[in-house]
C-alpha cells in the first residue's frame, strides 16, 4: 500500500508540474500574440506624456457636464478639439489617467480602456489596419485568458495569412462583450494620414455601433475631421488660467533666481506669458524652456521686450525664432550637434527609435566601419536644444517638442537646417557601406534579425537612403559624393538594381561615367547586374554603351545578349 501511495504521489506532483508548464507556454504565446498585435508602444508613449504634466493640471475636464454626460451614457463620443499646442495631448492623458484610477476599481464590472496617440511622424505605421489591432491587443492583454477569436488571427497569420480588417474588427467586438463597459481614447486624430483617417473613422464607429464602446477624440479643428462629429458631445481644449498659472509656477524652482528674489518681475513675466499664450499651452512651455537659460536680469527684461501678439501663427514663429537664435548663440560645436540632431528629427522620413538616432548620429562619413565610441550622449545633445527637443529616458523617446516645431524648422529650412538632406543622405550611405555590409544579404531570418540589433540604423537606412539623395539633389546639394568602394549614389543604386532610384539621380544630372574603384561606370554594373531596364535607362541618358558593355563583358564573361 505504502508503494502504491507513493506513486500516486508522484503522479500527483507530475501533474501538477505539467499543469504548471502548460501555464507559462500559455502566458508566453499570450505575449507573442500580444507583441504580434500591438505595434507602436503606446503605453510608452503614455508614460511620456504623463512625466510632462504638470500635477494639479487639467483636472477641470473631468469636472466638466460634457464629460460626465460622456463617462455615464453608453455609445457615446466626446469630442474635444482645440488650437495646435492647446494642451489637447496632455487631456487626453488626464482622462486615461483618471479612468484607470477611478474606473477600474469601482464595483461596475469590468472596464476596458485603450488608447492611440497619432503622430504625423507614424504614417506609415498607423493605418486604419494596424490601429484596429493594436486597440485589440490592448483590450486582449487586460484579461485573464487570451479569447479564442485573438489566438485564432494569429494562428492564421502564422500559417502565411494576413487577417483582414474586417476579421480584426470582429475579433475587437468578441473582446469588447468580456467588458461591462470600453472606453477608447484617441488623441491628435488630424495627425492621422488623411486616407487611413477615413476609414479608421468609418471602422471605430462601426465598432461602436456594434459594440457599444464609448469614444474620447482630440483633434485640431479641422472641417473635413468636424465633419464625422457633428452629432458628438463637443469640447474646446484651451489652456485654462488657472492651470497655466500652476505650471509656471511648479516651473520656478528651475528659473533663474533672480525671478524668485525679484517678486515684481515674476509676476511681469507671468502676466506677460499668459497674455502672449491666449490659451496656447505650448506657448508657455516654450517661453519657460527658454527662460531656464537665461543668467541676467536684462536677458530677461529683453525677452518680454519681444513679445509678439496674440490669437496668429506669428506667435510660435516669434517664439521658435527666440530659440534657435539662442541655440545658434552656442559655442559653434554644441550648435553643431544641435543641428545634426534637430535635422534628423525633422527630415527622418518617420520616427526613429533612439537607438537609430544615436547611430546616425555617429556616423562619420568616409570611414569605412561605425565605432561606438562615436555614439552622444542624446541627454546633452537634447539639452543644446532649449526645449525644442523632448526625451525621455525610462520610455526611450525622443521627438520634436510639437509639430509645429516641425513646421516652423521645415519652412525655414534654408535659414536653419540647410545642409538637412545632404547630411541624412551621406549618413545614409556611409552606414550602408561599412565592411560589416561587404558581405552581402544575410543567409537567415535570424541573422538578418541579427544585423538589425547589432546595427539599428540599418533598416531605415537601406529604405531611404535613395529619398534623401534624391532631396539633396532637388536641393541643389552635392550628388557625387563616393564611399570606400569608390560609389557614388548613382553607382550604388545600379549595383543594387534600384530602377526607380536611378530615375530620379538620371533626371537630378548625376555623373554617368563616373568609375567606381574596379574602374566600372554605372553602365558596366547594370550590365553585369543584368538590369536590363537600368540599362536601357542609362544608354538614353547617353552612357557610352558600346565599350563599356564590351568591357563589362570581357571582364565578366558575359555576353552582350544580357543587355539585348
């Protein structure tokens, strides 16, 4: 009997260790199929934001009759629209945050909250598609169990198909009935690229529709966006008095000290900076970035001597102008890198991640391998930039303070940032001609995987370059410059059978003959290529066919057949 005991026992103890390996294979597919929704990390996003507001601010909207109104009824939507640089972000923060306090512990059932912050620099990974999941994977992630109808989509994608928006919409209604209640948060919908607007538009509400979520949307005030919320619960985000006034306040101890022992130049300073604002938050926050370098009373005093206007778009240019003229002010190695990185940021063709950004910010061009004792400290580089840069270290983000940072640095281009596509361009091609690429296209998945952590700029690099050799020539820039291997933008995009790429450097007058270290033109590399399209290209753009085919051919044992 004691025998038999004892391996009941064991049996038991088997058991239960299978359950528990069962358990973690189960929580570490679930976060598989979690990664494979989510995409763009919001909840880092989210954390970002929450650093920057300032406490006590912003706790007025959730006082207001709209938003109750809004939290009590069902398949209701909030709309809140509001001037750029109103504080419509840090609101949409506000809300998430205090639906995660006070929502998820009431005894209402359970509550389902997700969130998107859009950003213009994100267009090409926010489609309606890629939201729709990503909402999804939030909702999904905050239950006990993985729902079947989320785990079935990732098996079919696993198998080699792509699930349809209309399957993730159906799977986001299954996950939404586990909930008592959902509520989605959107914030900055006009930074949605116009077309996946429309129809992620057309898809929430169908959800809605359906599901009975609750809708929370800022946006600036854009016709063709007021358009879809005509019937809405409506809000305008404006910087209130009283939360401005506490910003500046909470904002003092990093001032010079002279405000703190001057009472009556505080108190200018605030009436003057609320009066410049006219509600606009970014305003102020600008204003204060800009005070906290400042060391003397005059510096001070001539700063209120320029104060624009009020309620017109010379507000912010006056004020972005105020700070690139003190970055400009600089020791010329410290405005030196806040260019470099002010360029990045504005000409990148989407966000980058700060571990690409420190890379194209090491890079020196003409070296022929990237080492890392080149790589800045991205915490004193932002520091050169008086407040136009936001990082933060804990959420890896790094970004423009505002798009209308942007803008501004776009439109006056040429004043600040006028070698922007040249050195994005060289960069770009640097990086791609280091001798760790000299070995050709990886052989596996995993050592592709491989190369991109080992060299994080290399994905961004290998998609754009040729955009910004072709906007630097557009620009009237240098279009010649050569790597290691004697190739310059012209002869890189013919070896790499980039036909579009050459239409562009053909059309921009790029140099055709010129050779490459083994002596070969671009005409020699389509032909040994066998690039036939390029080199029908290059003979209408006048290459010197004849020879330089025969050449080719002789050197490669080719015929000239292939280019026939």
């Amino acid at each position: 009997m004691d025998l038999i005991s004892g391996i009941g026992d064991q049996i038991y103890e088997a058991r239960a260790d299978i359950k528990l390996i069962h358990s973690n294979m189960d929580k570490e597919e679930n976060r598989q199929i979690i990664s494979w929704l989510s995409g763009t990390d919001y909840e880092s996003i989210h954390a970002d934001y929450r650093k920057r507001k300032m406490s006590g601010t912003g706790g007025w909207i959730t006082n207001s009759t709209e938003f109750l109104e809004w939290l009590q009824g069902d398949k209701q939507t909030l709309f809140c629209s509001g001037r750029p640089g109103a504080g419509k972000t840090i609101i949409t923060t506000t809300v998430i945050d205090w639906l995660e306090e006070k929502m998820l512990h009431k005894d209402t059932g359970d509550i389902g909250i997700a969130h998107i912050y859009f950003n213009y620099k994100r267009h090409g990974e926010e489609t309606a598609e890629a939201v729709i999941a990503n909402l999804l994977g939030q909702l999904s992630r905050r239950l006990s169990s993985m729902p079947g109808s989320v785990r079935n989509l990732y098996e079919q994608d696993a198998k080699g198909k792509k699930p349809k928006i209309e399957q993730y919409l159906e799977a986001l209604s299954s996950v939404a009935a586990f909930y008592a209640k959902v509520f989605i948060l959107i914030d900055a919908l006009d930074e949605c690229h116009p077309g996946e607007r429309r129809q992620f538009l057309t898809e929430i509400f169908n959800f809605q529709t359906k599901g009975g979520a609750n809708l929370f949307v800022t946006s600036r005030d854009i016709p063709d966006i007021n358009a879809h919320f005509k019937e809405s619960l409506k809000i305008e985000i404006s910087g209130k008095e009283e939360d401005l006034r506490k910003y500046m306040e909470g904002s003092l101890p990093d001032l010079p000290r002279i405000l703190s022992q001057k009472p009556e130049l505080w108190e200018q300073i605030q009436r003057k900076t609320l009066k410049a604002a006219d509600g606009i938050f970014l305003l102020v926050t600008l204003r204060f970035e800009y005070l906290r370098n400042l060391v003397t009373e005059n510096e001070i005093l001539e700063v209120l001597k320029k104060d624009p206007g009020t309620g017109s778009d010379s507000v912010y240019h006056e004020a972005y102008n105020q700070i690139m003229t003190r970055i400009q002010g600089q020791h010329k190695h410290s405005f030196s890198r806040a260019r470099s990185l002010l360029s990045w940021l504005t000409g990148s063709k989407r966000q980058l991640t700060t571990q690409e950004l420190r890379h194209a910010l090491a890079v020196q061009v003409g070296r022929s391998q990237f080492d890392k004792k080149d790589i800045p400290d991205l915490g004193r580089l932002v520091s050169f930039c008086y407040g136009l840069v936001a990082f933060d270290e804990d959420s890896d983000i790094v970004r423009l303070v505002h798009y209308t940072a942007q803008d501004y640095l776009m439109e006056n281009q040429s004043e600040w940032l006028p070698n922007m596509e040249t050195e994005i361009a060289e960069s770009c091609v640097t990086y791609l001609s280091y001798n760790i690429f000299g070995t050709g296209a990886c052989d596996t998945r995993d050592a592709f995987d491989g190369r991109l952590r080992s060299n994080p700029l290399y994905e961004y690099a290998s998609a754009n370059w040729g955009y910004h050799v072709n906007a630097a020539a557009i620009g009237g820039a240098e279009i010649e410059t050569k790597d290691k291997y004697g190739r310059t933008p012209l002869l890189w995009a013919t070896e790499n059978g980039d036909k579009t790429m050459v239409e562009l450097l053909l059309a921009a007058k790029a140099e055709i003959e010129t050779k490459n270290s083994e002596g070969l033109t671009a005409l020699s590399l389509a032909t040994r290529g066998g690039y036939k399209a390029i080199v029908q290209l290059l003979l209408q753009a006048g290459a010197a066919g004849t020879v330089a085919v025969a050449a080719t051919a002789e050197a490669t044992g080719e015929r000239n057949s292939k280019v026939n």
